[in-house]
C-alpha cells in the first residue's frame, strides 16, 4: 500500500514528558491521523499532591485523542489492536516496550532518541551528552527493536551543545529537533523510502538512567566538571550538595577562578559572591534553594543567611 496522504496513515503515538507532547502536537497540527496515545501513569505533584495529567496526556485530551496509561505495558496492550496503527511513532515513552507492541503495527515502531546514535543509547541521552562534556548531540530517527536503542537509524538531526546550555533549555532543542525529524520523514518510512542504516556496534556508549543518588553532585571531580553535571541535571531533579545536612540545591554555577587556598566544599567568601573551592578551582554558585526554602539568585540567599563563610559543603 502507497501512502499519498497523511490522512491515510494510522498513527499511535507514545510519549510521556514536555519534549515528547510539543512532538505529538507538531503531528496533529501537522495533518497526520493520530488515533491514539499511550503515556505513563499521571503522577501527584505539589504540596497536595493532586494527579496531574502527563504533559502528553495532555495535549492529546485536547485535540480529542484516545489515551491509554497502562501501568505495565509488557501486561496490558490489549487496547492497542483494535486501533488498528499503520505505525506507532515513539519518544521518550518511558517504559521498555513488548515485542507484541513492536509486532502490532502494519508498519513497525520508529523512536525519536534524544542523541546521534550509536552514541548514548538509554534512559538518560540528554543529560549525559551535558554531563560528559559533549560539543553537540542530536535526535535520530530509529527502527524500535527489543534490544535497546539498537534499531536500524533512518536519520538525524544535530543539535549544538552551548556552554550554558542545561538539560532544560538542551531539551527544548531537542524537541525542535524532533519536530523536524519526524515531520520530514514520517511519510517516506511508510513507503518503505527511507534505508536504514545499522548501529556500528564498536562506538555504542550509554547513557544511564538519573538515580535519586545522581542528584548529589560529586566534589571530587574537576570543577569544569561539576559545572557540568549540575548543568546535566538542572532544572530538573536539579543537583544538590549539603549545607548543615540540609539539601542546598544548585541549579546554576560557573566556574570562578583556579585558587586553590581552602579545604574542598569550604564556602570562601560571602556577601557579595557565593563561592566553593573545587577540586582544581573555585565554583561560583548562581541559582540556589536551600531545603525548605524558595529558590533565589545568590544574592539574595547570602542576604538572608549569616555565618556561611567557613562553612564546608558536603
């Protein structure tokens, strides 16, 4: 079967987060026939942890789009074939996908991932490429295998890391860049247009899932480092290190200077900067929340703390 018009296509989509629902809404404006969408479970959020929608969730609910959040996907897929999907299109969906989902649609499953395979296959492509110092990394258009992230690549789109870039605003690249793909491409892969390229298994890194424990930003790296990683994971869950044995937040810093006359963690100046020695330097703390608190620039959080100077981060 040729596919001449968007409308003739059948699509499920998959997703759960922000970057995923700016996707699926690119192809309902676009004209593509979404007839439904699987997310995960919504999540309580707030000081009343009141059920919030997923931001996909959400999107579809407003175009009138069949949604389906089943809590274990490789345990409940029955819904899925009475849609009758030419294709399911996937990104940042959140749960490892059964072979009989893979199997359903007439066309197969293709995901949109967040790096320029084979290079940071898993959970956490984005905040790893900030993490490790990346220059660029991208989305890439892939066939959905069993093994993870090993599909056959359709194509690409590089996104440029900048320097001050943080999971957050690389994300939002992301997305576009998702846009792009998927709009560009979604057509010629159902008429079978598009060859698929194989991973090259000898390059493949990995990108692991962010852990609750991840969020403690380590001292002992390099501060060019620690820069980084508290860039990878900002604003969300956002990194932390300990000031009294309460969590201080730290959703933005930069690198000071080399000095090097303060015992690690030690808080060196206060009033007018919030500066931490480093391993090789001083880290300027910018954008913090201390527990229990709201989160503030700098300067208002020496303005209203006393005693910091001396005081050693853990």
């Amino acid at each position: 079967m040729k596919y001449k018009e968007k409308s003739d296509a059948r699509i499920v989509y998959m997703g759960t987060p922000s970057i995923s629902a700016k996707v699926l809404e690119a192809l309902v404006l676009d004209g593509w026939n979404v007839v439904g969408v699987i997310s995960n479970e919504d999540k309580a959020t707030g000081r009343k942890q009141l059920l919030e929608p997923t931001p996909t969730k959400a999107v579809a609910l407003r175009y009138g789009i069949p949604v389906f959040q089943p809590h274990r996907i490789r345990l409940d897929h029955g819904f899925l074939a009475p849609l009758e999907p030419d294709v399911i299109v996937c990104f940042a969906y959140g749960q490892i996908v059964p072979q009989e989902v893979l199997d359903a649609p007439k066309r197969g499953c293709i995901n949109l991932h967040g790096s320029l395979l084979p290079k940071l296959r898993g959970a956490a492509p984005i905040q790893r490429a900030i993490m490790t110092g990346e220059k660029e990394t991208g989305v890439t258009l892939m066939q959905m295998v069993s093994a993870m992230d090993a599909g056959v690549m359709y194509d690409k789109e590089i996104v440029a890391i900048d320097p001050k870039d943080n999971y957050t605003t690389l994300s939002e690249k992301i997305s576009e860049a998702g846009q792009t793909l998927i709009l560009k491409d979604l057509l010629p892969y159902l008429n079978a247009e598009l060859p698929g390229i194989p991973q090259d298994e000898k390059e493949v890194t990995f990108a692991a899932k962010i852990s609750p424990e991840d969020e403690h930003i380590p001292l002992s790296q390099s501060v060019d480092g620690f820069v980084r990683y508290c860039h990878g994971i900002s604003e969300t869950p956002g990194g932390y290190l300990l000031l009294d044995g309460k969590k201080l937040k730290i959703f933005d810093c930069e690198k000071a200077n080399g000095d090097m006359g303060s015992p690690l963690g030690c808080i060196v100046k206060d009033r007018k900067e919030l500066l931490v020695q480093g391993q090789d330097g001083q880290i300027r703390l910018l954008d913090v929340q201390l527990e229990g608190k709201k989160r503030m620039d700098a300067k208002s959080f020496l303005n209203g703390e006393r005693g910091l100077l001396g005081k050693v981060l853990a």
